[in-house]
C-alpha cells in the first residue's frame, strides 16, 4: 500500500533530552541500492538541505540542525527521520523496497530505527479496505488502530521523548482527521455511486477545442481532477500514463481535469492556463485534457464535492456513476476495478 497522505504533527520539534556529541553539525553518510536521483533532500518547514549522492549510490554530508523530525527525501518516495547536532548517522536503503529495507547505524540509529519501525507498523494497520466499510465498522477499526499503535509507542524503550510525546499528541488527531476522511467517502459513494454522472460542458482541451463529458458517452471514462501545484497529483502521473498505454485499445478514455485557478497563481487566470499548458506539454500527458473554467468553483466540481485532490472518478459507458471516488492508478485496487467490469 502506498504512503497515506496524512499530516501527524508539525516536523520540527525543539525540546530535546539527550546530551549531543561535542560537535554543533550532524553527520549524515550511507548508500542507496537502486537510487531514484542523484541527491537526497532534508527539509522540514524551516529547513532544507540538498545532499548529493554519487553514481555508486553513497553519500556523505554534515548539517547544522534544530533538534527534531525531518523529512528524507530521495526524489520519489521520503520517510521522517530524528537528527540534532551530534549525530554521526549512517543509512542504508534499497529503493524498490523503501520502508522495509531503510537501516540506521551509528549514533542516532536508535531513534531513527524506531520512527522507521513505527512507519511500517502503521503502514501495515492502514492497509484497509475502508471505503467499502459501513460508518459503525469503520469507527470499530479506528478504536483498534488507536489501541494498536498506543500499545506500540509505549512498549518501546529508550526513545527521545520530544519524539514519543509528538507521537502521543498527534496521534488522536491523525486517527481522527483520516476516520472523517474515510467516513466523508462512504457517505459520497452511498449518495452518488449509480446515480447519473454531473456534466461538464464545452471545457477548454489543450488544443484549444472544447469537451464535454456528454460526447463520450458509450465507453466508461476515468476522471482525474488535478493541478498543477498538486505534489501527490504529479507523483501519480507515471501511473496514469502507464494505465492509458495499457488501456489505449479498450473500452475506456482517460480525463485529466485541472483545477488550476487565479487563486493559484497570483490573481491570474492567464498564469493559471500557461502553468497548465507547461505541463501536460512537459510532462507529455496524454488522454483528454481539459481545464475547469471557473477551477473548484466550477459546477462539475463542486456536484462531486471535491475538496481535496488528487480526485479519481469512474463512469460507465450510459454515463452512471461506477465510483465517485475511484482508486489511484497507482493502486492495485484500480485495476481489480476495471477487470470486475470487463474494461
């Protein structure tokens, strides 16, 4: 199961308990199997540093830091690691097994070993089917995950407690924050799945011709709502642009619908349109291509409640909605989907 999306807590975190090396930078060296780039990223809101990584996979930089969790990330996927001054740590990863297969050593590593185990361990809880839960199931599973993980943070030892208390704090908001998010996809796929599709009519195509969702009936259609600015958006389009090679000769037509506003792009509808052409030109995306003139205001967009994106959508060949909130490309469960209906 892909990363779930879920904020658990503000990354730097100030107060520590340990005593750091005399030394006021952290070492940071180790070597990527399989990397993704050609240098790492460290950030959190108020930090960034970029790391490079040599051919052979290895690396070796020092950084000054605030004591507190950051975010490492290797140009596709990232993971949250603990640094304060002091540190000399030393990271081993393979990229086609990320979580499983990051290892710290050296000082550091037990903090570090433990955020990664937690990762797992809460990947592994959230690999649930909750979308296809009824609301009383899905609050029963929630008070059991909340259980699990209590049981988990406390069952460890000699962890920093600027990071065990965060954990602490976060965690009944975070449980929370996505139960709302799962409950708010029962309640829209109850209300809309099998009903007939909202349009849309005459959207600007990147060819400057119009579309509208009436003309292609007779074939199912994947919706993908979209912008530009939109980081887990962009991370699915390798996905996406596999699925419509896959699909190109069945009975199905791949839309990717922008939402890019003035709001977006400093006051301007003009910039909002360049920075969307830019991209399905530099990114070569293919399928149908269309923006929403007036963005999440549009009519077709608000008719679907989408307030977040990225937002899939799968309607039949007579224009019936299948899902209101279809799987990613990049989820399996996709193309469970498309075989179960002969796509």
């Amino acid at each position: 199961m892909k990363k779930i999306l879920i904020a658990i807590g503000a990354l730097t975190i100030f107060a520590c308990q340990e005593t750091p090396k005399n030394k006021d930078y952290v070492t940071l060296s180790g070597k990527i199997t399989d990397q993704n780039s050609d240098s790492l990223v460290i950030r959190s809101r108020t930090f960034n540093k970029t790391i490079a990584v040599h051919s052979d996979g290895t690396f070796k930089d020092t950084l000054k830091v605030e004591p507190g969790l950051y975010n490492l990330f290797d140009g596709k996927e990232s993971s949250t690691i603990f640094l304060k001054n002091g540190y000399d740590l030393n990271i081993t990863l393979d990229t086609k097994e990320f979580d499983e297969t990051i290892t710290y050593t050296g000082e550091g590593a037990t903090n570090n070993s433990f955020l990664a185990e937690k990762s797992l361990v809460q990947e592994k809880l959230f690999d649930q089917d909750f979308s296809s839960m009824d609301l009383e199931t899905l609050d029963a599973k929630f008070n059991d995950i909340e259980k699990e993980l209590t049981t988990f943070y406390n069952s460890k030892q000699g962890i920093d407690t600027t990071i065990t208390n965060q954990m602490e704090k976060s965690l009944k908001p975070m449980l929370e924050g996505t139960k709302n998010y799962y409950a708010s996809n029962i309640l829209l796929k109850q209300e809309l799945t099998g009903k007939p599709s909202p349009l849309f009519v005459d959207y600007a195509n990147v060819d400057g011709s119009k579309t509208s969702l009436e003309s292609l009936k007779g074939k199912y259609v994947y919706i993908d709502v979209w912008a530009t600015w939109c980081g887990p958006c962009k991370a699915e389009i390798p996905a996406l642009k596999a699925l419509e090679k896959e699909y190109h000769d069945k009975n199905i037509t791949f839309v990717s619908l922008s939402v890019d506003d003035d709001r977006s792009h400093g006051g301007s509808w003009e910039k909002a349109k360049e920075s969307w052409l830019a991209m399905v030109a530099d990114k070569e995306l293919s399928g149908v291509q269309v923006m929403a003139p007036e963005g999440w205001k549009s009519q077709f967009v608000t008719d679907y409640k989408i307030k977040g994106i990225p937002r899939f959508i799968l309607i039949d060949p007579n224009g019936t909605i299948v899902d209101p909130s279809a799987p990613r490309p990049s989820d399996d469960k996709l193309k469970d989907l498309f075989n179960s209906l002969s796509i």
